[in-house]
C-alpha cells in the first residue's frame, strides 16, 4: 500500500523509482533542479545562495484569528501599502462573541486596513481562506505564504507555505522570508483510488506512515506519477491540505489538463502552467503509494497519525476503544480527574447489519461503536465533491437521520451556490443535515461543541485534543476522530454506528458527480479588492477590544529564569500551548489571550508566569527590594544580591523571565499566539529536545524568546527551579551554539546543564538581540 525509500533516489521519466547507485553516470547536481521544487524556488529565490533561500512570495492571505497582531506588527515595523495581493478572509471569527460585538470591530478593522493600505476584504460566511486562495488568487508556479498551517495550494503547482505572524509582517514590508534549501522527497502515485475511497482515507495512509517516524518533517512533499492523473480536483486538494499533518513544510504537485480545466472554470485559464518533473529528477526520499490498494481510514483520538484502517476498528471495537482510552492517560496527565468512556459506547447489533437493507458489503459484526456526532468542514472537507458524496448515501438510503447530529459547511459561497443548483442542498437538509455557511468553527472548537463524553468523526483537518471544543479545566472531554465523508456519511445514516463507505460501495460506484459551475459574480459583488489602490488618508477603525503589543526588552546581558512548567509529553500542540475555540475572540488583546495559555494542559502555567513577571517589572520600574527578592537565589553561584553595588548591576544587566520546558513543543496551528502570549506573560526562553515544526520554532525566535534545545530525554528539570544564563547575550552575538546554564534548585542546590542553540541564523540573531522581531524592525527605521 504504501512504502517509504530511505536515501537518495532518481524518479525517471515521471514513473520509474532507481537508486542513484544504479546510475553514477548522473550528475546529481543536475538531476536536483529537474524537481518542480527547485525550479519554484529558484524562481522565488532572491539570494544567489540556493543552500540559503531569501523567498519572495506571490500573495499573501490572513484571517481574522491572526490579522490584527500581524498588521500591528507590520505597521510597527514600517508598513506603508501591501506589496503583493494580500487577502483577509473573515472565516474564524464569523459569530459574534457573546453579550458583545468584538469579532465585528475587529471585522470593521481589516475592512479599513485593506482600505489603507491596499488589500482583499472577504467578508464573514463567504470563504474559507484557502479555498478563495485557490479559487482566485494561487498560479501555477507560485509561492504564497499565508498565517495558516494548512496552507497547502500544491495541486494548482504552487509550493505555498503556512507560517506564524511575525513572518506575515516580515512580507508586508517586504522582507524575504529565509530557510535553508529544503529536502524534497518524493510522493510517488501509482493506480486510482477505488470509487468509496476519498482524500482523507489517502491522506491518513500517508500521515500515518510518516509523522511519528519524521520521515517528512519540515522537507517539500512533491506529488508525482501516473497514479496523479487518476484523480479529481477536489480530491488532490482533500489530500494536499491534509498533508500538514505530516510534519512538511510544504508540497508541490505536478499538474496536468484536470488543472488546466479547475483554472478554466474558475475564469483564469491564463494562471495555468504545465508543471512536471524532468526525465532524471532527484528526491532525498521517496514515499510509493499504490492507491488502488488504498481503504478507508479512521484517525483515532487524538492526533492524526494515530491512522488505522477502519474495517479494523469496526471489527475489533474493544480493542479499539481501550486503546483509545489508553491514549487519554497521558494526553490529560495535567487534568487526572478526565476519563473518556469509549468502550460504554459499544452497543449490541442484531445480527449482520447488513439484513436491515442499508449495508450491502456490511462486515460481519455483533458490536459496533455508536457514535455521537458528526463534521464535515473547512479547507480539507467542504468541496463539492465530498458534499455530492453525502447527497448520494441519502438519496440511497431513503430515510433522515433522525436525531444523529450531522453538520455540513461548505468551503465557499460559490461552493454553496453550486449545491443549490444541482439540487444537493434541499435534498440535504430535507434528510435532516444541517447545511452551514462557509466557517472554520468545527476545525478548532467553535462551533458544533460536543458534549461531554462524546465521541465525534469528523472530515476536518485536526482531532487534536479539547480542539473540538472541549473544556478538561471543566470537567469536560471529548474525543474526535478523523475519517473521510463517505464513511462518516455512511455512519451517519446507519444510526450512528459506526460504518464504512466499504460496505455501501455500490453507492460509490454508481455515482456521476456533475460538472462543477463556478460564479465568480458571488465575489465580485461583496469582496473589496484594493490591491494596487491604496488610500493612505483611511483612518483604521479600532474597536475598544483591539490592544497593541506590549512593550518588549532587548536581551540582556544575563538572564535569570524561573521554570513555570514542564511537559513530558513526546509532542505538545499548538493547541495544548494556547487554546483554539474560546479563545478567538481575544485574539486581537495580547492581555486577555494570554490568560488562556496552557489553560488545558497546564493550569498552573499563567499564574507561575505572572508571579515571576512581577519582579521583571519590578526591575523595569527600579524597584529594588522587590527585585532584591528574586536575585537573592544567586546567592548559590557567588552572587550577594544583598549588596547595594551588585543589586544595582544586577538591576542594569540581568533580565528575569520564565521558561518552558516541553519535549517536542509546536506541532500544529501556525499561530503565532503559542508563543507571543508566553512573551507577554513576561516568557524568555524555551529548551526542548527539538521543536515540532518549523514554524513555532520561528515564532519563539520572532517574538525574543531564545530557542534552546537539550538531546537528553530525561531532563532533569523541575517547575519553580531557576535557570542562571551568564552572559548570555554575549553568547548570542558571538553565534555560540552551545551556552553553559546553571540550574539553581529551590533549596539552593546547583547543578551544570549544556543547552543547544543551534541553527541560529544572522537575522534571527538581530532579532533574538533586539528582543522581538518589531524591536528589531524598529531599529532599522530608526524609531526606537
């Protein structure tokens, strides 16, 4: 079904996998720039260094989770008009919060921006932001970066990148975004998925074979191969978004007529390139997928790569459902009162449910795990096609779903308008789906909240935990598992058991989805495209709840530093590290965002935080007998803070802040919140054995926190005990990538620990020294 090929292999004439062992007489050099990657990123590429990438992005997009703080920044750092067609979709924060009208001003404000300052204004209910993307804006051959983790626009021949605010600012003022040359690895297709497969069953089978070992991590994920052609427009995307949760940077697909005909009807034939491999192209690795063998797949609590296949799962629900309760052990080791209940939701069938006359392939079964609800949303899930999908289990059952909870939203108006017209949209809602407007609420716990104890399917992009909506500092838990829309269709209708689009194949088989219409009259009615037309005397509309960042130090000479929490867990979320759902709203004040974070992992996190920020202030303010407290500790390594003298250097030299410690920290959610609310709670530092993404490791650095790592599993490090860094900021300037720490215990115990800082680059070194990425900015205008 699927293998992996370690080491560098040639793909010859788009099909054929070769070591380069078998072929010395090919320069490999040479077959590096026949991948589509090289070619993109050279073209993109403004240094003349190829090993050392300066990126100049096509377009741009952000949403209304993240615009506020990235234009702040940006506007901080010297924004004067978007240089690139930079679009602000409004698909997060679509309901108005509770008892007020926060989501709206902050709509308000990115309307006037894009006023000022030239951009797109989409406004809520409209698009989710990568299907605008993809329907208006990417061209084969482009790069575009965007404040989302799933940016993935691949299959148009794009090598699009999601990333953390800080780097949005960076393009809006025309900074290039800089990464070293990527590994490229291979996804080699061959054959067609059968008809009751869909993207997500493919793409679980690819997360599932590559993300716990890293056999992807942060490398560009180039789709090549026959079995490419086999496939739909919708359904190459399905999987492309998908592909995030691999762990890679990004991904690039080669293209074909199915692609020259998606820019036909979207009314941009000209944005069309042929994009394919050349006769000798060479990967650093190679992934092989026969996709006939492919079959539908279940994700199980709670991460992505937990894939099995689903007939497995069917068939052996004890199994199963103690393997997921297993899993919550650890997952909420902070919140030991929480315990899912998955084995009370295996219920008895009456024989082989396939005698009911719904099943025609059913799998012989007396058990089955009856499920609570279920979601299909959001960039991954709302296409036509999947949409049609579902219309058809209906229509071939005959019967409504009764009291099961099934909600659809459809990834766009015309999308939406489109299933109007062919008839899908009545029949749906008439068998008793609820049919929503374009949102990513059920993708990060914002709407469709299930109740406690729930087990949840969903064809969304994540079932991380709590990031369905669940509230564990509450009491409350529930569990969602990923599977594709016609399986999570054909449980739906079969009263919630849980059931595979396998046993209803027929359905599949039989079905002729209709030629897609696209009504690009939707977007020009309502979407303000300002690009090019900046109006710099606009006054920016600022609601009551927008708040700019605080204020930030530069590095000092040496740092104290107080552990405020410590995770062992192999890998912690973004969503673990600053809640999604609630707290969207407060996305747009650093001061109340920052009060949710680690809310479900840690609850100790903020107040331990505060507590040591207190003398920080302290410190800032010349406060010397609240600070003289905190220094006091150095006593331990020949410090007297009880001396005038050295208190006043001390007060001048060395900085206090907190540090975190977690074993992976950042897999996930771009947002830059993961990290800037831990600055704003007065975080200096965090040490990890490695970072999770790419991504969050930019966000620490962007926002002055220092990077650090240590290889040693078993830390030993302890909340409330203190890190002493001397002369760390020398360290930094010098591009030293080892830095000696002190750990002082809080009896006054030390201890010697090594920590890493590696792959500090020169601008990231700039920054880490100014303190933050606006700091530094900032000081090449001349403003600070």
């Amino acid at each position: 079904m699927i293998r992996l090929h370690e080491g560098k292999h040639l793909i010859l004439n788009d099909e054929k996998l070769v070591s380069i062992k078998e072929h010395p007489e090919i320069n490999q050099e040479d077959a590096k720039k026949e991948t589509l990657t090289y070619q993109i990123l050279k073209a993109h590429n403004q240094s003349r260094d190829m090993e050392n990438l300066q990126i100049k992005f096509d377009e741009m997009g952000v949403y209304d989770n993240t615009y506020v703080g990235i234009l702040q920044t940006a506007v901080a750092s010297g924004l004067k008009k978007f240089p690139m067609p930079t679009v602000f979709t409004n698909c997060h924060n679509c309901l108005a919060a509770v008892g007020g009208t926060i989501n709206t001003d902050v709509h308000k404000y990115a309307e006037t921006a894009c006023h000022k300052f030239g951009g797109i204004f989409v406004p809520p209910h409209e698009a989710v932001i990568h299907q605008y993307m993809r329907e208006m804006l990417i061209k084969s051959g482009d790069m575009a970066i965007v404040s989302d983790s799933h940016t993935r626009y691949g299959t148009q021949g794009s090598v699009s990148i999601g990333e953390g605010g800080p780097e949005l600012a960076k393009a809006m003022i025309g900074k290039f975004y800089e990464i070293k040359y990527p590994k490229v690895i291979a996804v080699l297709l061959h054959g067609a998925p059968k008809p009751w497969v869909g993207p997500m069953d493919v793409a679980l089978t690819l997360i599932g074979a590559t993300f716990k070992n890293k056999f992807v991590k942060n490398a560009v994920l180039e789709f090549i191969g026959p079995g490419v052609h086999s496939m739909s427009m919708d359904f190459r995307n399905g999987i492309d978004t998908m592909t995030t949760e691999s762990a890679c940077l990004s991904s690039v697909w080669e293209t074909d007529e199915v692609v020259r005909k998606y820019f036909e009807i979207h009314k941009r034939p000209q944005d069309y390139k042929h994009l394919k491999p050349g006769k000798a192209a060479l990967y650093d690795a190679v992934v092989e997928i026969d996709l006939d063998t492919v079959e539908p797949m279940i994700a199980l609590p709670y991460h992505p790569s937990n894939a099995f296949p689903l007939r497995e799962v069917i068939q052996n629900p004890e199994k199963y459902a103690a393997w997921i309760e297993e899993q919550a052990v650890s997952t909420f080791e902070n919140t030991p009162d929480i315990h899912p209940d998955i084995k009370g939701k295996i219920v008895p069938v009456s024989g082989n449910v396939s005698d009911r006359g719904f099943l025609t392939h059913g799998f012989t079964v007396d058990r089955r795990i009856r499920v609570d609800q279920g979601n299909i949303a959001g960039c991954a899930a709302g296409s036509f096609e999947n949409i049609y999908a579902v219309d058809a289990v209906a229509k071939a059952v005959g019967h409504g779903l009764g009291q099961f909870p099934f909600n659809i939203y459809p990834a766009s108006q015309p999308i939406m308008v489109e299933l109007n017209r062919v008839g899908v949209m009545n029949d749906l809602m008439i068998h008793g789906i609820r049919v929503k407007t374009a949102f990513c609420g059920p993708c990060f716990g914002a709407s469709d909240c299930p109740e406690n104890n729930a087990f949840t399917i969903r064809h969304s992009t994540r079932n991380f935990p709590n990031r369905e909506g669940s509230k564990p500092g509450q009491g409350q838990v529930a569990s969602a598992a990923l599977m594709d829309s016609k399986s999570i269709a054909a449980t739906a209708f079969n009263g919630g058991l849980l059931t595979s689009a396998e046993e209803i194949q027929d359905v599949f088989s039989t079905m002729q989805v209709p030629e897609y219409e696209f009504n690009e009259k939707l977007y020009e009615n309502v979407v303000y495209n300002g690009f090019g037309k900046a109006e710099p005397d606009t006054e920016i509309q600022y609601g009551p709840a927008i708040k700019d960042w605080p204020e930030m130090s530069a590095l000092t000479d040496n740092l104290l530093l107080r552990v405020a929490s410590v995770i062992r867990d192999e890998v912690t979320t973004t969503d673990e590290l600053i809640p999604s759902g609630e707290t969207a709203s407060y996305r747009s004040n650093p001061y109340k965002i920052s009060e949710f974070t680690l809310q479900r992992k840690d609850p100790s996190y903020v107040p331990n935080a505060k507590e040591t920020q207190v003398y920080e202030k302290a410190r800032l303010q010349g406060d010397r007998a609240k600070v003289a407290e905190f220094y006091s500790i150095l006593k331990s390594v020949g410090i007297d803070a009880s001396d005038d003298t050295v208190l006043q250097n001390l007060m001048k030299s060395t900085g206090i802040g907190s540090v975190l410690y977690a074993k992976r920290p950042g897999d996930g959610s771009a947002r830059e919140y993961a990290a800037s609310c831990q600055k704003v709670l007065g975080g200096l530092a965090n040490i990890c054995i490695d970072y999770a993404t790419k991504r969050y490791r930019s966000n620490c650095v962007n926002w002055g926190m220092l990077p650090f790592t240590y290889p040693d599993d078993n830390i030993n490090l302890s909340v409330g005990e203190y890190v002493w860094l001397p002369e760390i900021r020398k360290a930094v300037k010098n591009g030293e990538t080892e830095v000696m720490a002190t750990v002082i215990g809080v009896d006054g115990n030390i201890r010697e620990m090594k920590l890493e800082l590696k792959d500090v680059t020169e601008s990231e070194k700039k920054i880490l020294l100014a303190g933050s990425m606006i700091n530094s900015y900032r000081e090449d205008l001349g403003l600070n």
